[in-house]
C-alpha cells in the first residue's frame, strides 16, 4: 500500500493545468483577486509592516517580489510577507469542514515560488489548486483544533507540494518535502484562544515560509523524515489519529476550490451569518430599546468566536474580529461590519461595549446539525417594551450557495486597493488578473501591484 505522502506526491505530480475544466479556472482567478486585494488592504497595518520589514532585510539569486513594494526578497520570506498581508484583515476566503481553514492563504506561497522559478500563470494556477485540494482534503480527513493544534499545520504540507510542484521536483522529492515540512512545524492551537495577538494573521504565513523551504532542501537532496503520516510517531499518532484520503486519482472529482467561500465581511467566517442577520434585522428596532440579544448558533461557533470571556471584552482587532458579541453588537450599532469597526477607537467606544454586554450565545442542537453544509445564525432581541425580533439566516452572502458574483468581487476589490492604488492602476491590475492565464511571467503582474511611493508606509 503506498503511504499518504505518496499520494499526495503522486497527485501533485500528475495534475496539469490542461486538466482543470474552466469553471476551476475562473474560481483560481476569482481567489487571487480576492487575495491580492485583500493584501493590498493590510499594506499599512502593523503586523505586516513587521513582516514585510523583516523579509526587506533579505534579497535573493531567485527573487520574489514583496506585494505592495519592488524590493525582491526570497521566496520564503516572500510567502511569509505576503501572506501575512492576506490574511491579516480575516477578509480571505474560508474552507469549512472537520477542520476549519482559509485556503487562499495558500496563494502567497504559489505567487512567490512561481516568480522565482519564472513560470507562467497556467503554472501558477495549476500549483494553486494543488494547494487548495491538499488542504481542503486533509481538513475533511481530521480535525487538528480538537487535539489542540492549529489548522495551518496542513499549511505547511500543501505550500510544500506547491512549491514542489513549481519547482518540478520528483516524487520522491515531493515525499520527502512532506517530511520536511510537516515533522517540524505542527502548531499550537493557542495561537487563537483567549486574546489573540498580531500572531494570528502570520501563523500560516509561517507555515508557508516553511513549506517552501522544506522543498527548497528536498530539491537539493536533503531527506525527510518518513513515513510523515503512517510512522510510528508520525501524524496518526500524534497529531490527528488514522485516517483514509479520498482517491486522489479521479480525474472527474469535483476540485475543493469550488467549494470554498468568499468573505463578504471582514471577519471570522462562523459570524458571517450573524451578521448578515443583525443587519436585516436592525431597521425594526433602535438600539437604545435593546435589553438583550441572544444568538443561537453551532458548536464549532461557540468554540471558535463564542466562549471564551476575552470574546466580551475584546481588546485588539485580531480578538474583535474573532467575536461573536462583538461582531454582533458591532453590526446593530453601526449598521454596517467593515474595516472601520476593528479601530483601536471603535473598539473601546463605550457605547458599543455596553451592547456586547446584552450578547448571549447558546449552542443549538438543531443548527449543529446543519453545520458545516450550512452556516446557520439566529439572532432574537428582546426590546425594553417586551417585544421579541427574530431572524435566521442559514447561508450566509458569499457561500457556494449564494456565491458573490464577479462584479461584487471586484467592487470588493476596488475598495480595498483604492486605500493605496490610484483608480487607472487599480483597472490595469484587474485587466491583467483576470487574464492570468495567459501570463508567461509574474513580473508584470507584480509590478502593477507595486503602490506608489506616495502611497506607501515604508
């Protein structure tokens, strides 16, 4: 019987673009869209100010562009930047299943190997989706957060076989890329509980940087650890118990990247539906006649957003974003759950942490049973004069099910790039993202996301 990794190796290997069929195509472009805007977005926070600093102190024989600037960093470092950027706003897309992810983190590590090898954008599609179905299937396989781990630990694994893959290694290289990268880099869970520091938008970044150099050493011979998944302090054991993938073999399955969301705000998928709730449901009422909000939700919500006593009193925006109080109070309050409501300002207002206060959150056993086809919140408030407002909503905007369209992806896009891109340059930049495809090289393509000095921090 051949092991895990050599399945996966042996699927990384095999897939070509000329495989994908062209709605595949077209969601690859749809994700890198929303990637790239969402980096574009975070290009002045300070976590990625931090990152992009440390991989500015770097140049490289094989250089990888860090997204905003024209400095030319390694590749890892590069993953690591850039995906820090990506993730830092929760604003990338979400993969729901035994182990919750965002897979489009992926794409930092397929957009700086792909640079550095000078391939081209059918390439680059192609590692992007292998990245996609690597970790979407190892998140269907087992869930890491209940055995205390931290999802980007699959990070490091399907980044290897990206690079790999770009980097046209064996199998038996891409075997021991598995080893490389998955035996050092298995990652605490406490990355989010409790309050959540700058750490968490870096953490699969850093499983990327990882990932990439574990198949930077298995392409110079270096070999890995093995069997990664089998061994007898390998994976089962110790990390996420036994399991079966899926033939990986069946060129008609259906590819995970179909199945994935596309945020339509910015924060932790499980909320989405709670907020987009709140929203429909604040017109009936005004806020000063709120007495209590009480929102029944799943299991997995409770754990990730709802339990945890920092999730009422939030003090950072990697917390407030990861609140469901917050999140929640935010959207009666506001009207609205964009960037503005994760200042350090609106955070603290007062006002709105009296409101988080009214928030209760309650499993329910019968919207557990929908999850994780379905993302359903109820939110009830009850009114000083005794009046109750209740308001479901079980597929929240931007699920497979009710899917943003290309021009919501692209206003999305337009209003997170319009913080640091002029409106022409923001028009090329989509032009040439849509026609990825037919991209020989990434060096324009980073190139028109370069913001002008003007525009930029640092």
């Amino acid at each position: 019987m051949t092991t895990v990794a050599e399945q996966l190796a042996a699927f990384t290997r095999r897939l070509t673009f000329n495989e994908l069929a062209e709605d595949v195509v077209h969601e690859a472009k749809r994700r890198v869209i929303d990637s790239i805007g969402c980096s574009l977005g975070a290009f002045d926070f300070e976590p990625c100010r931090i990152a992009r600093e440390v991989a500015r102190a770097v140049t490289s024989r094989r250089p990888a562009t860090l997204l905003g600037t024209t400095h030319p960093s390694s590749p890892d470092l590069a993953a690591f930047a850039n995906g820090t950027m990506i993730r830092y706003l929760d604003y990338n897309d979400t993969y729901l299943s035994k182990e919750p992810a965002h897979p489009s983190d992926n794409i930092a590590a397929a957009l700086a190997e792909a640079e550095a090898e000078g391939t081209d954008g059918k390439a680059l599609i192609a590692s992007i989706i292998i990245g996609y179905e690597v970790q979407c299937r190892l998140c269907d396989a087992a869930a890491l957060r209940t055995r205390g781990w931290d999802h980007v630990t699959y990070g490091a694994l399907s980044t290897a076989l990206i690079a790999a893959k770009l980097m046209g290694l064996s199998e038996i290289q891409m075997v021991h890329a598995l080893g490389l990268a998955g035996v050092p880099n298995v990652a605490l869970r406490q990355t989010r509980v409790g309050e959540l520091s700058k750490w968490k938008g870096a953490a699969f970044a850093n499983a990327a940087r990882n990932g990439i150099f574990a198949a930077q050493l298995a392409r110079q011979g270096m070999t890995g650890p093995a069997p990664l998944f089998e061994g007898e302090k390998g994976f089962f054991k110790q990390v996420t118990g036994p399991f079966e993938l899926p033939a990986l073999d069946d060129k008609g399955h259906r590819f995970k990247i179909l199945e994935t969301y596309i945020k339509f705000y910015p924060a932790e998928y499980h909320a989405q539906s709670a907020i987009e709730a709140a929203l429909l449901l604040r017109p009936q009422l005004s806020v000063k006649e709120i007495h209590a909000i009480t929102v029944r939700t799943f299991d997995a919500a409770v754990e990730i957003i709802g339990r945890d006593p920092e999730k009422w009193n939030p003090k950072s925006r990697e917390t407030a974003d990861h609140s469901l109080p917050y999140l929640v109070a935010a959207a009666f309050m506001d009207g609205e759950v964009g960037l503005s409501q994760f200042t350090n300002e609106r955070i603290a207002d007062p006002k709105l942490r009296s409101l988080i206060r009214k928030v209760t959150v309650i499993a329910d056993p019968d919207l557990n049973q929908a999850y994780p086809e379905a993302m359903p919140n109820q939110i009830e408030v009850k009114t000083i004069h005794g009046k109750t407002h209740t308001l479901k909503v079980t597929y929240p905007k931007g699920h497979p099910k009710r899917s943003l369209s290309d021009q919501e992806l692209e206003e999305k896009f337009i209003a997170l790039t319009a913080r640091v891109l002029p409106k022409p340059q923001i028009r090329r930049l989509l032009d040439r993202l849509w026609k990825l495809d037919s991209m020989k090289k990434m060096d324009e393509l980073l190139l028109l996301c370069s913001i002008p000095k003007k525009g930029r921090s640092q």
